[in-house]
C-alpha cells in the first residue's frame, strides 16, 4: 500500500473516531441535562404535591378520612397536573384510591406500586424511569403518615418526548456525520496526495538516477522535512557520482597502468630476445658480439631499474615510516655535490640554497624525491645558450617550501594534471630515449602524500617549469596531520 493511501485510511479513521466519540458526547451530555432537569422538576412537583396534600388535609381532617382525602385532591389536582403529570394515591394496603383508572388503562400500575413498596419512614421519597409500551415514563412518590395506615402519594409524567427528540438528534448526527466524513475524507485524500507529491517525485528521480541519468537532481527549495530530505538526497546523489567516477578513473588508470607496464617490458625484452637470437643463431665478430652484449646489459639494467621503482611504489604505503629530524643543509649539501656533475656535464648552471630549518620525515624518501625532480629538469633541457636549474628552499611560518625552477621546454597545461599517474610520459619517444618510464613523478607523489606535504607544478611552454613542495616544519603538525593527536 502506498504512503498516500496509508495517510488517507489513517487520518480518516481518526477523522471519524474523533468526530463520532465529540459528538456521542455532547448529545449524550445534552440529553443527560434535559433528563436531569425533568428528574428535578418531577421531584419539586412530588414534593409541591405532598405539601399541598398534608397542608388541604389537615384543614378538613375533622370531617373524617375520606372526606378529607377527597377534598384535598379536588382542591390540588388541577394545579399539580398542569405540568402534564399525572398523580395519584395508594393507601397503606396497596389499594389505589386516586387516580388507578389511568395508571391501570396505560398498563402502568405495576411499575408505580414497585416504587410505592420501596418506601419506607427512612426513605420516604423516591422516583424511576420506566420503558413501558413503547414509552418512557417518570414515576416520582413519597409516604405520608397523616392518615390511618399511612399514604404514598405519586406522580407519573410521560417523557417520550425527549427521548424521541435524542433519537431524532442521533440519526441526524449520523447523516451528518456521513456527509462530513465523504467531504472530508475527499478533502484528506487530496492532500495526502498534495504533501507526498514531493516524495513520489523523489521517487521517480531515484528511478531515473539509477537508470543512468546521473545529471538529474531534485529541486525542491522548501524548509520543511522533504525539502531536507531533497537537498540530502542531492548530496548523496553528487557523492555517489563523485565515488562513481572516481571508481572509472581508478579503472582507466589500472588498465592505462598494465598497457603502459606491457609496453614498457615489451620494448627491451624484444631486444634482449633478439640480440640473444643473434648470438646463439648466427656467427658474429667480436664487434657484433659485443654490441649485442652491451644491448642485452642496458636493456636487463633498464628492466630492474624498472623493477626497482615499481617496488618501491607498491612497498611504500605497506612499510610504516619513522620521521626523524632532517636538516635542510644536510639536503642542500647531498643534493649539491650528487647533481654538480651532472649539471657540468650537461653545460646546465646549477644552484642549491636551502634555508636553514629542521623537517621531519624519511631522509632517503627526502633525497629521492628530490633526485627525481631534478633528473625531470635535466631532461627537460633542450640546446640553448642559457640553461639553468635552482632549487630553492624557503621557510614559511611553521611550513617549509621546496621550489625546483628551470628553463626548460616546460609542460602543456592539459598534461600537467596526469604527469603523477605511473607510465604516464608527455614525450615517450624522448623519455625512452633518455632512459626514462615515467614512474618518477609517481613516486614523488606518494612520498610527498606520506611526509604529509603538498605538490605545485606551474609550467609554461618554451619557458620552463616551477615545481613547488610545501612540508610542515614541526614532528606536532607531522602527528596532527597523520591523526596520532
């Protein structure tokens, strides 16, 4: 059953208990009222009727009993049945000396002479409402001792009136209950309907997301629980498409990974496997046969340098590290005296300045890292009369920056995003020849994510590049970043 329909069968049901229950009670209470105003005055008429009675008999007693007893009731009956009552008058032995005639003619003088028997000199007033004959009648008595053998003096009083009039205001109720439930009802039904339009809506967006149009998104602005629910609902929808496409790059990325790892072994094993053939096939010079030993060295060196890299990419998230204090002018010092070299033999001007400071990390991740940008802006470099290379380190509050400048050809603005990615290369015939296979950057990436640092790479092409590195300065930030405080 839909949520409409279980709030339209609820709020019915509860329209209907609550309307039926208010309005049982106030006729109920209504009537109680009325009938207890009709018990009141019948009971001030029985008392009128026994005051009156004593008082008319008293003043004609001495003419005897029956005398008297007729006097009397001549004298008071018309006044006490004025109201629409009826009265009468038994004698001690049960006998009906007034007004039998009507109460036996109306089939009522059995229930008056219970009532009459239940008196007593304790209780010598008392009424009851009797169903009789399809009626319901009011008999209201009282005992008197003034004559011999004492007297009960009565009174009966139709009351179908009112209970025909609670009949007739019950069956109204009901008519009009039953109009107000089908208006109300169609009333409830329409804004079950108007409040979880939103929610089906959000239904059929869900259906529509999950079919595959990952673009769509709910746009509903309301401050209440479903426009919550909508804004909610957006955001999980942006990270479930966030995590979708993070799950294809990672994807591409895997399978660009095995097709540039394939290619990568595929080019010097094709040229250890043939100078190998050569060797054992065919009868060579010594020239011949030391140019294929010196190709079948270069390419094995170049396959475990391969080797090399790929471990240390898959090892260095698997093997905690410890940080330890690293001075800069230790960096400055290795770096100088590894690349001097180089740089002089490339014709490259080359500087190391390094301010003073104290990092923590991985020293030997440090210098690798290093060693790896630095042979990137070595073969960055074409022919040209001016090439420079500067790597400059700079203090910066509780932060330290590394910055790596050269002249070089620089770097397409669309290949800079990717350069990180493993086997990824923006030259391949130039990296090859230069015995690159585009994991450097790689692993740079994951040592400056494992000291907790930052990356910057700014190039322009035919210009150069500047590669900055930010690490904080302090083992505090070190631990803060890493969760350990």
């Amino acid at each position: 059953m839909k949520f409409a329909d279980k709030l339209f069968l609820v709020m019915t049901a509860l329209l209907t208990l609550m309307f039926a229950l208010f309005g049982m009670w106030m006729l109920l209470s209504d009537f109680s009222r009325l009938l207890d105003k009709e018990i009141e005055r019948g009971n001030e008429e029985s008392r009128m009727f026994h005051f009156l009675f004593e008082m008319g008999y008293q003043s004609v007693e001495e003419f005897g009993e029956e005398y008297a007893i007729n006097r009397t009731l001549g004298s008071i009956t018309d006044s006490v049945e004025r109201g629409g009552s009826h009265v009468f008058v038994v004698g001690g032995d049960g006998t009906y000396i007034y007004g039998g005639e009507y109460l036996k003619s109306m089939g009522l003088a059995e229930e008056a002479g219970k009532l009459t028997n239940t008196l007593n000199q304790e209780d010598n007033y008392g009424h009851c409402i009797r169903k009789l004959n399809d009626g319901y009648y009011m008999f209201t008595a009282a005992r008197t001792d003034i004559a011999d053998g004492g007297l009960c003096l009565g009174t009966c009083k139709e009351l179908t009136d009112i209970y025909d009039n609670r009949q007739n205001l019950l069956y109204r109720y009901r008519v009009a209950l039953v109009c107000l439930l089908c208006v109300g009802g169609i009333s409830v039904y329409l804004l079950s309907r108007y409040i979880t339009k939103p929610i089906r809506r959000l239904d059929r967006l869900a259906g529509r997301i999950a079919a595959g149009e990952y673009d769509l998104r709910a746009h509903n602005k309301s401050q209440d629980e479903i426009g919550a629910l909508a804004r909610n609902f957006n955001r999980m929808a942006d990270q479930l498409v966030e995590q979708m496409q993070k799950k294809v790059l990672e994807a591409k990325q895997k399978e660009d990974f095995t097709a540039a790892f394939a290619h990568e072994l595929k080019t010097p094993l094709t040229s250890i496997i043939g100078y190998a053939d050569m060797l054992n096939s065919m009868k060579l010079s010594d020239a011949e046969c030391h140019d294929a030993y010196f190709y079948i060295y270069s390419q094995g060196k170049r396959l475990e340098s391969l080797s090399h890299k790929l471990l240390d990419l898959v090892s260095m998230d698997k093997n905690p590290l410890v940080f330890k204090p690293v001075y800069t002018m230790a960096l400055e010092e290795n770096l100088r005296i590894t690349m001097r070299p180089v740089w002089k033999q490339r014709g490259i001007s080359g500087k190391v300045d390094l301010e003073k400071a104290i990092l923590y990390g991985d020293e030997e991740l440090l210098l690798s890292l290093f060693y790896n940008l630095l042979d990137n802006a070595v073969k960055a470099m074409d022919k040209q009369d001016i090439c420079f290379i500067l790597v400059k380190g700079t203090c910066l509050g509780e932060n330290y920056e590394f910055k790596v400048v050269d002249n070089g050809r620089g770097i397409p603005s669309e290949e800079i995003s990717r350069i990180t990615e493993a086997f990824y290369m923006v030259d391949k015939s130039r990296s090859r020849k230069e015995g690159g296979a585009g994991i450097g950057m790689a692993l740079c990436q994951k040592i400056i994510q494992l000291h907790n640092g930052m990356l910057k790479i700014d190039s322009r092409l035919g210009e150069g590049t500047v590669i900055k590195v930010t690490f904080p300065m302090t083992r505090h930030q070190y631990e803060q970043r890493q969760g350990k405080i």
